[in-house]
C-alpha cells in the first residue's frame, strides 16, 4: 500500500483554522526522535516548530512567536501532534 496524506480542518478556541497533513511514517519517526528526550518526553521547543513546520500546512511557514499566546501554541500544536500520531 503506498502512503496516502490524509488532511484535517482544525479551528482553534479563539476562531483561527488550520490545516494538518500526516507525513510518511518515516518522517513521523524523525519528527518523534528529534521532539523528545531520551526517555520520551516532549521538549516543547523542538517539537512545537516540528509540528508548524511539517504538519500544518495552512497557514504555511508559522512559528512560535507568530501565535498571540502560548495557550493557543499549545493547543494547535497539540492537536497536530494527536493528529499525527493517530490519523483523527
């Protein structure tokens, strides 16, 4: 079976939408290796700008300091990381 991307609508809790595309599960492995310690705890700086970078998709190009607050980082960047983990 060849590897299809599967995309996702997601609208943030202050009203902004964003668009997640999975990655081939090689890459996603990359991406888990690179976001987390040793023993696998996320380092949120390492794995947020992974998430911006290679799983939203639209708006392109974001990064941290884009986001007017750290509780909507986090929430878009949570929810692409569960999004690329389970495919939801």
């Amino acid at each position: 079976m060849a590897f299809q991307a599967k995309t996702k609508e997601f609208t943030s809790e202050v009203g902004n939408k964003y668009t997640f595309q999975n990655v081939m599960n090689s890459k996603q492995a990359e991406i888990v290796d690179e976001g987390t310690n040793a023993v696998g705890k996320v380092l949120n700086a390492k794995m947020m700008p992974l998430m911006l970078k290679h799983v939203v998709v639209s708006p392109a190009g974001l990064t941290m300091d884009e986001f007017n607050t750290w509780s909507e980082l986090e929430e878009v960047t949570n929810e692409a990381f569960t999004f690329l983990r389970k495919g939801l």
